[in-house]
C-alpha cells in the first residue's frame, strides 16, 4: 500500500479536494473541515512545495451522490485526465465521491494517467493491483453506507407521517402554534380572502370566474414568502388562477393531513421532476387532523368541479379511476344538475358543449350518469355547490378591511 513518490509525480501539481454535503454541516462540522484542509501537511511531508499545491473547496455544501452539481470535482477528473496532477488528496473516499460510478472513473483515470491518490490511512496507485482493489472496496462501502443513512432517515420520517406527526410546510391560511398544533392563521383578513375563495367557488363553478370576481371587487389574495430575506412575511397581492386551484386541491382546508402526494425524482443531468402520486398511493392521508375552512364532502365536490373546468390538473391523484370512461365511478354526480340564479351552465355542461373540456360519457358503466348535453334541464332553483352562505355576487361585496389584521387586503 505504501507507494514512493517519484520525480515524475513531484513534477505535477498535487490537488487536494475538500468537501461537506451541506451548509450547516459547513458551519457546525468546523473540525471536519479542518482535518481537510490539514491534509496539505501530509503532501509536503512528501515533496510537493507550498505553491505546487492547489486547493479545490468549492464544492462545500454539495452532496457527493452525483457530480451534476460539484464543478470543483469536474475541474478535479479534467485536471488528472489532462495529466495536470500527479496526486489527488481527500479526507476519505466520501469527500471524493459517494457515488460508484463516478469513483471508478476517477480511479480509471488516475490509473491512465499515472497519478496517486491519498486519503488519511494511506497513499495509493491506482494502477497497481492490490491498490486498485482497495480503493474499489473503499468506493463501494461508502456508497452503501450512503443508501443506509438515506434508508434510516426515509424510514424515520414515513414512521411519523403516518401517524400524522411529522411536521410540514404548511399552505396559506395555516399556522403552527408554539406547540406545534395546526391553528388557522389569527389574521382575520387571511381567513376572509380563503373563505371568499370557496365561498366564489361553490357559487360559480369556476376557478376563472373566482378569479375575476376577485379582481373586479379590487380584493387582494395573501402569500407567505418560502425563501429569501424575507422568509415568512405575509405580502399580499393579485389572486391568480394557479391560487385558487391549490386551495381546491389541498385537502388541508378540509382539516386533513396529507403527506406523499407528489413524487420528486432527479434525471442524470441534476433536474428535479414533480409527479403527482394517485390518492391510493399517499403515504398518509388522515381526516378531521386539524381545523379546516371547509368539510370534507365540500372538499370532494369542489375539487371534481375544478377537474371539469381544468382536465390538466386533474391526473391519476384526483380521479379514483385511471381511464377509460368511468372515470367519474363513485362519485354521485346529482350535484352536477344543479345551475346558478343567472342560469348559468354547470361544469360539466361546459364540458359537455366544449371539445377540449369534453367529458367520455360513461355509456359501459352500469349505474353511471350521461353528461351529454341532451340530458340537461334548464332549472331556476339556485342549488348550485349546497353550501349555507354561498357568495351571491348581487349582495354587497365581501369588506376584508373590517375583519381586522395589519394588512390591507383591497386596494
């Protein structure tokens, strides 16, 4: 294992690697980081003067699963492939690389190009047998201590989403207390503009008109800022059509938690992807778990509403069927005849008479009802949604200024 340095390696830069997987561990993991760039010693215990060592640390606070987002490691492989390098420095195989595949590489490479490598037990050549062999177990246990850490802290936190316990970010409208129980944000303004959202809703049928409606009376919507300076803060601004499906979709204004209902996966290239995940397969999804802003059968109505006005959003986690033309099994869809005091058309007879928003009549499903458009009756009665108290855009509008609150919430 011991390998001598020769006149031909001396004559080549050494570089020494250094790295932590996240910025708090930059901060409070300040010895780990110490015996790093302490391994600077060790190269020129072998040779190497002071300006002849360069020093690679900007990868600290990027995780070594994948090389998609450490340019210092990059830099590091182009350099020894170039024959820049004639030995490569780094605490442990971890800081180097967790991932097998961009380890052996580095080996291949290092063994091309004749160039050491060294970490704090030893000095290697990689193009040596009994080294290579090392170096390769050494790559191959850090990565799998990698998959056993992720498996431990995964596990960790499926265990208490289920019970509903894990603590998540939570939608707007919502707050912890100092005991971390689920409450409804104490600004009274926060929760009229959310009620009005519903309220709207359940009225017209339509995320676009909610929309409109808001504008037309100048009322603003709430935000709080996830990121930035000024993480936290409520700001208000235009509602937008992306806001009110949220609030139709989140079964947190219904008093649920839910957890797992999308699925985050990162491509080759370091790119995150979003998928929604089928109601089925939530994680955990447990009703009444705190106070909500609407009940559940509200929730349910209204979010299938919203599937008709906006097919796209309504994937494999909204419908309990994948395809075909049951898609609407389980559901009673007597609520769909109802019609607003103006006659306006429902959702689904918008689908009906529009081909983009088409709904597949269910003619193979015993017991289903038709949403052809010859099945409808033009009714006076305002039944729309069922909801006590439903918006009627003729009564005076909704003053979030006299509900209290340190935020305007009209303009």
């Amino acid at each position: 294992m011991t390998q001598q340095v020769s006149a031909h390696h001396l004559s080549r830069l050494a570089y020494l690697y250094v790295r932590q997987s996240t910025l708090q561990q930059v901060l409070e993991n300040t010895e780990s980081t110490a015996r790093q760039y302490a391994l600077r010693e060790r190269a020129l215990a072998l040779g190497w003067s002071q300006e002849r060592i360069v020093v690679i640390d900007q990868d600290l606070g990027h995780s070594g699963a994948s090389t998609a987002d450490r340019l210092g490691f990059q830099r590091l492989v182009a350099e020894v492939g170039l024959g820049q390098v004639g030995l490569v420095l780094g605490l442990e195989v971890s800081r180097l690389a967790r991932n097998s595949s961009d380890w052996h590489q580095l080996l291949e490479i290092c063994a091309l190009t004749r160039t050491l490598i060294l970490d704090e037990e030893g000095l290697y050549d990689p193009a040596t047998f009994n080294d290579r062999l090392l170096l390769g177990l050494k790559g191959t246990m850090s990565e799998a201590e990698l998959f056993i850490l992720r498996a431990r802290l995964q596990g960790g936190i499926l265990n208490k989403a289920r019970r509903g316990a894990l603590k998540l970010t939570l939608p707007i409208g919502f707050v912890y207390t100092e005991t971390d129980v689920v409450v409804l944000d104490p600004d009274l303004q926060v929760q009229a503009s959310i009620r009005e959202v519903f309220r709207s809703f359940a009225h017209t049928g339509s995320a676009f008109t909610t929309v409109r409606h808001f504008r037309q009376q100048h009322l603003l919507f709430p935000r709080r800022l996830r990121r930035g300076a000024h993480q936290g803060e409520l700001v208000w601004a235009e509602i937008e059509h992306h806001d009110v499906l949220r609030l139709l979709h989140h079964p947190a204004y219904a008093g649920a938690y839910v957890y797992g209902r999308s699925r985050t996966t990162k491509t080759a290239d370091g790119k995150l992807h979003i998928q929604d995940v089928p109601r089925a397969n939530w994680v955990a999804l447990v009703r009444e778990a705190h106070v909500g802003y609407i009940s559940w059968e509200d929730f349910e109505r209204e979010r299938v509403t919203a599937c008709f006005e906006q097919p796209s959003v309504c994937s494999q986690a909204f419908f309990p069927t994948t395809r075909g033309t049951c898609a609407l099994a389980g559901f009673d869809p007597l609520w769909l005849l109802r019609r607003t005091d103006d006659g306006a058309l429902s959702p689904a007879q918008r689908a009906a008479y529009h081909p983009r928003l088409s709904v597949p009549e269910p003619k193979h499903c015993p017991g289903e009802y038709s949403l052809s458009t010859h099945s409808w009756a033009r009714s006076g009665s305002s039944r729309w949604g069922g909801a006590p108290g439903a918006h009627d855009p003729r009564s005076p509008r909704l003053d979030l200024g006299s509900t209290g609150g340190s935020h305007p919430a009209s303009r």
